[in-house]
C-alpha cells in the first residue's frame, strides 16, 4: 500500500525504487473496400509515425522531469513504427547529449540513450479480412528509477491516442532506505491507477482493476463506453450504409472491442 507523504521522504543514499508504466492502448476501425483500406493506412502513417510519436514521447519525458540523452526511431513499410528515448534525472551539458527532441530534419533512424530510465513505443496494425475490421495497437513504456514517477503522464498519453481499449500496467520494485535505515518498498501512496487519470476520462470508459498491493502490483483495463459508427468509418457516411448493415458493423466493432478488453474469443 502507499505510503502518506506529506513532506518530503528523507532518504539514505539514493532512491533505489524503479517504477514502471505499462501502457498500451487499441484503436479499432470499419474498412471494407480497396479505398477505405487505403485511407486507413494513410491515416495511420499520418497519426503514427515516428515524428509524431518522438513528439510524443519528448513531451513524456517532460512531464516526468527527466532529460533526453539520446533517442532511436524508426518507420515501417506499409506501416508501424517504434522510438526509444533515453532519459535521465539530471541535466547533461548540451554538447554530451542529442539534441533530436528539437525536431528538426530526420534521417531515417535515429537513436538515444538514458543513464537510468526508458522511454519506448511501439506501433502494432493488424486488420481482419473476414470482417474488414482493423485494428491498431499502440504500447508505450516508461521505466524510471529514483523520484521520477510515470504516473502523471496518463492523462496525456490517453488524449494523445484514440483509445477504444486502454491498459495500463503499473510496478514499483525494489526498495530504499529512509535516514534510519528502515527499507522503503513504495514512495508515494497509490491505490488504483486511476487515481490518476481524470474523472472526466473515466466518464467515458467502463474500467477495471486487478491489483495485486502486496507486490505493489496495479493493473487497470478500460473500454469505450459509447459507439458512433460514424467515427469508425473512413470517407464514407454512415447514411450510406443501410440500417441492417450498420447494425451488424456496429456489432462486429463492439465484438472486436469487447474480445480485446476480456482477452477472450466471442462464440
């Protein structure tokens, strides 16, 4: 269980804690004919390519107040892409470090390095011939040791995406030492993940946790409350389609949704 905190922990040495965030989330999709599919891949190279995601991922480490030291990334034909970001608690003099968070001109690969802490994402399309739904998958993981904690990234991260299905896997191990010797095992108080994320959000999500408190140990899984098939379509108006269609769309997207959340097949 966490721990009150009101002041300050004084520790003895370094805090030797390492917390991780585990956080991916599903963006699930109609595309039935040549041209849809088409416009989906464009959408997804347009809203999930590397650029976009270092973006992404350099305001993360903002957030945490950590510092880049390095960062790799890359595209992948027809699509999909993956970005690691290297980061620190401290600051480095500017000439140790790369300097990619400002953005500039990319080559194809570029690549960064943190002395204690990650950042990752990983992009993962996927598409069902038999139901022309697509899905795509996004995995971003954010390890750090010491003060920094991920955890008040989430809320951007899920406005970043958009998320159908949202999980999110939080762990502190190890432990530290207060002035007097006594071990540490969690340095801030947590009961659910979401606790940090905005109610807000949650309004919109059905969400469920398993929490293991003992090994310090938080899951969370959300899933889209409300589904307008018009937000699922690409070019295309959902007038067009007729009502029994639309109803058997919509039902194969929740389907879709609903398999995923429960990590089990639909008979």
């Amino acid at each position: 269980m966490g721990i009150g905190l009101e002041n300050k922990l004084k520790l003895y040495g370094f805090n030797n804690l390492t917390k991780s965030l585990s956080f991916n989330i599903y963006d699930v999709c109609y595309a039935k004919s040549e041209r849809e599919q088409r416009d989906y891949i464009t959408y997804i190279d347009e809203q999930y390519n590397s650029e976009r995601l270092t973006h992404i991922l350099c305001h993360v480490t903002e957030m945490i107040g950590a510092h880049v030291l390095n960062i790799s990334k890359q595209d992948y034909d027809p699509q999909g892409a993956s970005v690691t970001v290297l980061i620190a608690e401290q600051e480095f003099p500017k000439d140790q470090i790369d300097r990619s968070c400002n953005l500039g001109h990319y080559a194809d690969t570029i690549v960064g390095h943190l002395d204690k802490s990650h950042v990752t994402v990983h992009t993962y399309p996927e598409f069902h011939p038999g139901t022309a739904i697509a899905t795509f998958r996004v995995d971003i993981d954010v390890a750090t040791c010491g003060e920094i904690s991920p955890l008040n990234t989430l809320n951007y991260l899920i406005g970043s995406f958009d998320s159908d299905i949202i999980t999110a896997d939080y762990r502190v191990r190890g432990f530290t030492r207060d002035v007097d010797g006594k071990k540490l095992f969690m340095d801030h108080p947590i009961t659910s993940i979401q606790n940090y994320i905005d109610d807000e959000t949650l309004e919109n999500y059905d969400a469920v946790d398993i929490n293991v408190y003992q090994a310090n140990l938080f899951h969370t899984k959300m899933l889209i409350k409300e589904l307008d098939l018009q937000n699922y379509l690409f070019n295309r108006d959902v007038l067009e389609i007729p009502p029994k269609e639309r109803l058997k769309i919509s039902s194969n997207l929740r389907r879709e949704m609903i398999e995923i959340y429960s990590g089990a097949n639909i008979f």
